[in-house]
C-alpha cells in the first residue's frame, strides 16, 4: 500500500496543476503545451491584477498580460531560479511592460496638453467593475481609495499595489523592483501618506458637492 501511495503521489506531480512553477515553466520551453496553460493559469490573474491597479483599465491590463506571456514564451529561459521566484519574474516583466505603457501614454497626453495627475492615469467614472477588489468590497470609499492609489506616481503606487494590494513581503517587492528593501520601505511610507492626503481631499471635494 505504501508502495502503492509513493506510485500515485509520484504521477500527481507529473500533473501540471500539481507542478511547481519552475517546473511548469520548464516544460513550457520544453514545448508542452499543457504546462503553459497550468502556468497562464495560475499566474495571468495575478499579472493581469497588477497592470489593472497600476492602470485603472481593463483593456491596457489585458493587452500587458498577453505581451507577458507571449514574452515568457519567448524569452523563458533567461528565468534564473537563483535570482527569485517564476511569480516574482512575472511580476518584474509586468512591471517593465506596464511602466513603458505608462510612459508612452503620459508622453502622448502632454503632446495633446491633456493633463495627468501626479504622472498617474485616473479614469472618468468608475473603476474596472470586474476588478476582485471590487467585486468583494463595494463601498463608495473603496473606490476613493482605488482612486487616490491611481492618482499616486509610479514609484509609489507600485509598492502599493505590490505590497498592500498584492500582500508581497518587502524582500520579494525590492527583488521585482531592483532597489533595496529599504527603500521599498520608505516608498511605501510616503506613499501611504500621500494616499491619506488624497483621501482627505477626496471627501472634502464629496462634502463641498453636497453642500
């Protein structure tokens, strides 16, 4: 029966679902077609999260994690374990991606002399509805919270999104953005006093329009 326990437990981890993700990903590159849709599986939402928090659009997160994935297909094998994390690589190829994005943005928005916040994007109206935040929470200062993290600058919303919306650990956050973790720290410091400001701000502006 032991014997008999070892065989089966030894097959459950040729399953994808019950791979690691090095070994998803190592599979992947060895073309098995399985072993990527386990990974996208398991890891799109995650990316395509990140890039919706740091956006506040939908159609911007989709098109990120379908260059991230396409990108893992491509450039997979520089992936080194060593290093950190497959989930941290991601996070760190969705980053470069959703920065450059941002960017080209905010350089077309001072060609056309629209106006950006604080380098950030902030949509008219509501938020992505099918955001997981959303769909758990759905309270009017939720929204006034998503919306002061969208108006942040990038250096700062990313801790935010990384450490408090994503609930990674400091060291994991400092590996994805390649600063010490020290740094990290005091970012998200600033950063959550900024985000008290805006907040303030944010319901002194509501209590003026209801006056």
């Amino acid at each position: 029966m032991r014997a008999d326990g070892a065989r089966a437990a030894m097959m459950m981890l040729g399953k994808p679902a019950a791979a690691s993700d090095e070994d998803l990903l190592r599979r992947m590159l060895d073309g098995d077609g399985e072993a990527f849709e386990a990974l996208y599986d398991r890891r799109q939402p995650s990316v395509y999260r990140f890039a919706l928090r740091m956006s506040g659009s939908p159609a911007f997160a989709e098109d990120i994690a379908q260059e991230v994935f396409l990108a893992l297909i491509r450039e997979g094998v520089t992936f080194d374990p060593s290093r950190g994390s497959v989930a941290a690589y991601l996070f760190g190829m969705t980053r470069h991606r959703v920065l450059r994005r941002l960017e080209r943005e905010r350089r077309m928005s001072s060609l056309t002399g629209e106006d950006t916040e604080d380098e950030g994007f902030v949509p008219n109206g509501p938020v992505a509805s099918d955001d997981p935040l959303e769909d758990a929470v759905r309270s009017e200062r939720v929204e006034w919270v998503r919306r002061a993290v969208l108006a942040l600058p990038v250096h700062y919303r990313e801790v935010v999104v990384l450490c408090s919306l994503h609930d990674l650990s400091y060291e994991t956050a400092a590996e994805i953005l390649g600063c010490p973790v020290g740094t990290v720290r005091s970012r998200l410091n600033r950063a959550r006093a900024m985000l008290a400001d805006k907040l303030r701000a944010l319901g002194g502006d509501r209590a003026t329009a209801a006056g």
